[in-house]
C-alpha cells in the first residue's frame, strides 16, 4: 500500500531542493519548509534565538504585508497554518485548497526570503514568547523531558536547548536585532533548504502552479535519488546508565528512554506500532497483568537526525514502586529481544496498520512527517526489511529510566532555561527475572473472547438506533447523548481499559476508533462481518469497568490549555454519562442480538435524539496554583436558514484572522489567541480562546467585548468563503458515516428558504450574543 502515487524532485539554480508529491488521497495541498538551523545552531550568548527568528518572519516579508501575510490569508480561507523550531531544524507549514496552492507558497517564499524585522515585531514577539515560556515551564512533560536532557553527558547543546524568553533576550533591541538579522543570514540559505508539497492533483499539475513561485524558467534539475531529510546532524548521543525521579503533577509512570540508531527512518513507525500495542501479549498488557494495574503506552520522540532518534517510550496509569521498576525494566528487556526475532509476515502486518495510520492524518501533518523521513521511504521491493529493524535495536547500548511520581522527594535541577524538581541515581543494565514471559505479535489466531450469558429479560432496554444498511460491513457507534458528555477522569479509564479491545479489532482486519468529533466523544466499531463485530462487542463487555469514576469538572481549573479544550464539551453539558448507541448492518435479527448484548453493559442508556436544548452556561473556576487567566466560549449560531449557516461561516473566516491579528498582534493579551468555527453537541458555532499571565479573566472578557464592539466588516469579509465543512476525525469512512447519521441541525424549517440574511445581521446578532455572554462561557484564573 503507498499513498504516493508519484514524486519528483527539483533542485534549483539557487541550490533550493523542491519535491512535490501526488498524494491523491489528501483533500488539501500541504506544503512543509524545513531550514537546517535550531537551537543547537544559534549562538549560545543567545538563548531562543532561533525560536524567536521563527516567530519574526512570520510578520511578513517585502510584498505581503498586514492582512495579506501568510497566517491571516490562510486563516481566511479555513486552512491550517504552524511552524516549529527544533533542536536541529525550523519548520514551516500550512494546508490550503489545491486552488489556492500557489498564493500561499508566494506569501511563505515571500515572507522566508526577505522578513521584515520591524522593532515593533521584534517587541511584540519577545513578549509573546515570554508568554510561551511561561507555560511551557508549568508544563509537567516539558519539566520531564528538561530533567532527562540535564543527563546527556555528550553532546552538551542538548542540556542548552532554550525556547528563549524576556530574559535571555534582554532589553537593548538594537543589539537583539542585529544578533537576529545576523543569525537570519547564516541559518537560512536557500541552498541548504528544502521545499515538500503534496497535493491531491498531480505532479505536472503541481509544477505549473509552483514554477512561478520559485521563478522556475530554466529547466531545474530532476534529482533521481529519494531525497534526506535536511536537518542537522548531531554526534552519537551518550550517557551513562542512570535512574531519574521526577515530580508530574497528573500523570505518574515510567519512561523508558532510548537512543535508536536507525538508517531508514521509514521503519520508525513499525517500531511505534510494535511498542504501543495494547492487544493480549503486549508489551502493555503483559506489564499490565503483572503490576495489578491498567496501564496505557506512548512514545514521545526527543530529537531526530537522519542517524539516530532520541525518544522515551512511556508506561503510563500508576506510581510505580521500586519493585515495579525492576520487574517492568526486566519485561521490556525480553520484550526487546523477542521483537527482533518477528517473522517477516508480522512485520508486513505491522507495517501496514502504520501506513493506514499514516492515511488518517490531515495533509499538514502527514506531509510533514514524510519531510522528515518517517513514512513511505522507497526502499527495494523484496527487501528483508525486518532485518533494518533488527539492526536498529541491536544499537541500543543503554538506556535512561524516568520514574514520575506523585511524592517524590528530589533537588531542583536547571536545564533548558527550566528548574525541574529531579533527583538522579545510577541503574542497573540488566534485570534479570526469575521467569521468561511470552509476547504474542500479531497476525496469529486471535483469543476466544470469554462466554458471556446474557439473561433474556434483564429488565434493562437499551434503545438501540437500527438503520439498514447493505453496504460497507456492518457498524456501530456509541457516544453521549443528546446534551451530555464524559469527563476526563472517565475517558481516561475507559480508554485504558477498552484498550486492548481497540488493538484486537485492528488486528482483525476490523476498525475501533475513539476520539472527538465535532464535539462529541465518539466510538466507532466497524467490521466486514456481523460475526467479527459480536466477537468485538463481547470483548467489550469483558473489558468494560464494572465500575467507572464519577464524573466531575471540578478539577479541571488545573488542567493544561489543551486538555481543557478537550474537555470542554464535558463543561457546557447539561448531563454526564449518558450514552446513545446506533448500529447500521442488513438485518434485524442482528440489530436484536447486538441490542441483547448491550444491555450487559453497566452504561445509562438514552435514546437517540437531536439536542434541542438552547446552551447557556457560564461558568467561573479558580485555582491557587494557576498563574494564568483564562477565557474559553462557544457562541452557538442562530440559524434561520441554511443559507445563514453559509454567511456564519463565512463571517467566522473572517473573524479568526482579526481577532488574531487584534489582540495577538497589536494588543499582546497573550500566548493562545483563537476564534474560530467549530461544531460542539451538534451545533455549529464560534469558539473563543484567550489565556495571558498579565490580564485577569475579566479583563480577558472586556477585551473580547471591545474587539466584537468596534470591529468593522472591510472588503476582505466579502470575499469567496472556503467550503463549509465540519470537524473532520481524519478517517474519510468515520466522516462519512456521521455525515449520514448525525446530520447537523442547520436552520429551522419554517425558514429555509430565507436568502436575505446579511453579514451585517450575523454581526450584528453575534454582537449582542457576546454583551449577553450568551453560550457558554468559562472562566479560570
């Protein structure tokens, strides 16, 4: 399976490398513009600066300015835009319509080959990153990973690494930009750069519209080669075996840390897949069954050149005693012997769940990990492939070991501009165990699931949703009901608990997804055959808690900025845990049998019904421990017709570029801005995001007042809007089913053909919405 179809690479005059990629399953073009400069390169007398000059180009460059730069003009036409800096390279990114392909990659080469370096730029975005320091230093994991880069021995830029702040630039500007301009022109050379854009139109396609871009009037060279990633390279990173305790505040476990020698970065996420598996015989599981706990894995990858990838694998969901490091170290140490031997057939299997991983991810990203060479790497058909993989774990020589607990006594340690609370102590190489444990790798025959008995009159009826459906196998779909959501705390163990569940069924040649999609969480079970499916429903009930935790919002003042947007369908809703479940197949007889079984589970039923309820909901949390303000709203829309939908939309496009450029930009209230469109408890509406270290939450509210007050409609509000679609959960087959089953409401019927509704009207109604904090509004400080 590739999702390449073809790819051709260019270099230019200037030395630039251009790769376009025809990928014809991607609903956008994507374009990813890596220099091979970070932290590492930046003069260490100046902390961040790298991070800075990222933050600097993007204020615009000699053609395009204010409105037209590249942030606002994507935010206009509902694309996504990001840029990144790293240890060992700068990142720039965006997606957009493949129309609009060739404006957007004229305002990124505008804006990377002549910033403009504005001394009011230069004092705006000091500030801003402060604000990023501010929560980036508060951010547990950041403090992990701090606490583990304190231990390199060797190379010592890794204990360096700074994403800079008020500090560390200083207060003489003048100096400040000419140390910026001088970094500028020797980090970012056109002839050490490379340009991917994959697009779902073809290659030749894709060179007329970019030859203009890049002044393409002779005949570039066609490189032949597969081309590397361009990001700096690092000498081998060293350090002795040691053992590290670290404080987190939310989520106890242990982390494995490595250094993966690895010359085909591609076959990185087969190793991903291998490691997080949660099917019986895991790694997880095993571990799992051992420790008496529930515990759930996750990679976070460190640092990666074209030689080596630094990451931790971490084993998460309980405080690990002294025993439970020994014995789980011990476990993953023959885990690590016996995926080395696996058969060529199980590599295959897992190499193609990695690549239908890689499917599911929107354009931006997937271009960007396939930039820095970890998917589709051409290799030689036939090619023993699980021999690279081999090769790349008998590198690993030694390892780190991050122990995360709640009550850890420990010394502060200063590392990457942080002060992590961290005590380190030395390990032992080799654990070994009184028993071999036997991993199971997959395909092989899956496990029976245990017999459950079902009485036939439990007295609980589970109102199940039952629609015929002949085609695409058969489907089901659990989520909460209409005005209610799960918590946090019950996501959490849910999603541990269901996990090795999800695993079996993808091993299955089956499909489990949970995720949230336009704000509700959703579980969506898919197989070829009803007998697979009630295979996977009894899995189900043998790994559902018989008891889950109460859920609550009451904790949420001291969750991250990102965990609080995740939870925000669990903050306006009206009731929690409360579960709808609808199931598409040929039969009836089917749809009985799935309802008999359902009624197994300890869940509070509802029935299947649009929420009608009006939301409005403010609510005002605060936390000592929280140096920050913040302000999350979503402003539902009152629809009259479906064409008012269209003109919400096309206001809300026009809003999240002003907004931004208001109160990021010009009034510097903060680190995350947002207003944007999104959908929550099937109602589309305007989200709202303000968080700031030096406005109250009050203030924050009077700042968004003021901006929906005096904002004016210019010309650029009545421009094409982009194509109205919903949240997407990046699998066309999910997005496709809900499309078809849980329809957004779009406009009251006794108007629907109303056509005379302005964008002066939606404003005007979206004006006194926001005076009356009409939706739902929250507030924390």
């Amino acid at each position: 399976m590739s999702a390449i179809n073809e790819a051709r690479h260019y270099r230019l005059s200037s030395g630039l490398e251009v790769n376009l990629q025809h990928v014809p399953h991607l609903r956008r073009a994507a374009v990813v513009w890596i220099f091979p400069v970070g932290s590492h390169q930046e003069p260490k007398e100046w902390p961040g600066l790298a991070h800075l000059t990222e933050h600097m180009v993007f204020s615009g460059g000699r053609q395009f300015r204010e409105q037209q730069r590249l942030m606002p003009w994507v935010q206009q036409r509902g694309g996504r835009i990001n840029a990144t800096t790293q240890q060992n390279y700068t990142a720039y990114y965006f997606e957009v319509d493949p129309a609009d392909l060739s404006q957007g990659l004229l305002r990124l080469t505008d804006m990377l080959t002549a910033p403009r370096f504005a001394v009011s730029d230069l004092l705006r975005e000091t500030a801003v990153i402060d604000e990023e320091y501010r929560l980036y230093s508060a951010s547990p994991h950041a403090l992990a990973s701090a606490a583990l880069h304190s231990q390199i021995t060797h190379p010592v830029a890794f204990a360096d690494f700074h994403i800079g702040n008020l500090e560390t630039f200083g207060k003489n500007t003048t100096t400040l930009g000419d140390a910026l301009e001088r970094f500028y022109s020797s980090g970012y050379n056109l002839d050490k750069s490379q340009v991917w854009i994959a697009s779902p139109l073809d290659c030749q396609q894709q060179y007329v519209e970019v030859s203009g871009c890049f002044a393409m009037t002779d005949d570039p060279v066609i490189v032949d080669q597969q081309p590397r990633s361009r990001v700096a390279e690092s000498e081998l990173i060293r350090w002795q075996n040691w053992q590290g305790e670290i404080c987190l505040a939310k989520q106890p476990g242990l982390g494995i840390t490595l250094v993966l020698a690895n010359s085909t970065l591609s076959d990185w996420p087969v190793l991903v897949e291998l490691m997080t598996d949660n099917a019986p015989g895991s790694l997880s599981q095993v571990i799992s069954h051992e420790l008496g706990h529930y515990l759930s894995v996750r990679v976070e990858r460190h640092y990666h050149d074209n030689q080596q990838i630094f990451f931790t694998l971490w084993i998460e969901g309980a405080d690990f005693s002294d025993q439970d490091v020994k014995k789980s170290l011990g476990i993953w140490q023959q885990w690590l012997a016996a995926v080395s031997r696996i058969s060529p057939k199980q590599f295959g299997h897992y190499h193609r769940l990695a690549q239908a991983r890689a499917l599911q991810l929107p354009a931006m990203d997937f271009l960007r990990e396939h930039a820095l060479g970890f998917l589709f790497t051409a290799s030689a058909e036939g090619e023993l492939k699980q021999s690279r993989l081999q090769h790349a774990l008998s590198s690993i020589k030694s390892y780190a070991l991050l122990r995360s607990r709640r009550d850890t006594p420990t010394q502060e340690v200063e590392c990457q501009g942080l002060y992590c609370q961290f005590r380190a102590s030395m390990l032992d190489s080799f654990i070994r165990l009184a028993r071999d444990y036997s991993f199971i790798f997959y395909p092989q025959l899956s496990p029976k699931s245990a017999i459950i008995e079902i009485p036939p009159n439990s007295g609980r009826q589970v109102p199940l949703h039952y629609d015929n459906d002949l085609s695409r196998g058969v489907r089901i779909v659990l989520r909460p009901a209409a005005g209610a959501a799960i918590s946090d705390t019950v996501r959490e163990a849910l999603t541990q608990a269901l996990s090795p569940v999800f695993s079996l069924a993808k091993h299955a040649a089956g499909k489990v997804t949970w995720q949230q999609v336009s704000g509700n969480d959703l579980l969506y079970i898919r197989f070829d055959h009803f007998a697979d499916l009630k295979d996977c429903m009894l899995n189900l009930i043998t790994y559902w808690p018989s008891v889950l935790p109460t859920s609550s919002i009451e904790s949420y003042a001291a969750l991250s900025l990102k965990e609080l947007l995740q939870n925000m369908p669990s903050l306006l809703a009206d009731n929690l845990d409360r579960w709808t479940v609808s199931y598409s197949g040929p039969t009836q007889r089917d749809a009985d049998s799935l309802q008999a079984m359902l009624s197994a589970l300890p869940i509070n039923w509802h029935s299947l019904q649009p929420d009608r309820f009006p939301l409005q909901r403010t609510l005002h949390y605060t936390s000592s421990d929280s140096e920050q303000a913040t302000l999350i709203a979503f402003i539902p829309y009152k629809l009259i017709s479906p064409h008012s939908l269209t003109v919400y939309h096309q206001l809300a496009g026009y809003y999240e570029s002003a907004f931004y450029h208001q109160l990021r930009e010009v009034e510097a209230v903060g680190y995350a801005v947002a207003c944007r469109q999104r959908v929550y408890r099937d109602r589309w509406g305007l989200q709202i995001i303000l968080q700031s270290s030096h406005f109250s939450a009050q203030q924050l509210y009077d700042r968004v007042w003021a901006f929906f007050d005096t904002v004016t409609l210019s010309d650029e509000a009545l421009a094409k809007p982009s194509p109205l679609e919903s949240e997407s959960s990046g699998d066309n087959e999910v997005d496709e089913y809900l499309m078809a089953h849980f329809p957004l409401q779009t406009a009251d019927k006794q108007h629907s053909e109303t056509t005379d509704f302005s964008l002066e009207m939606a404003h005007a109604v979206l004006v006194e919405q926001v005076k009356d904090k009409q939706g739902g509004w929250i507030f924390f400080e």
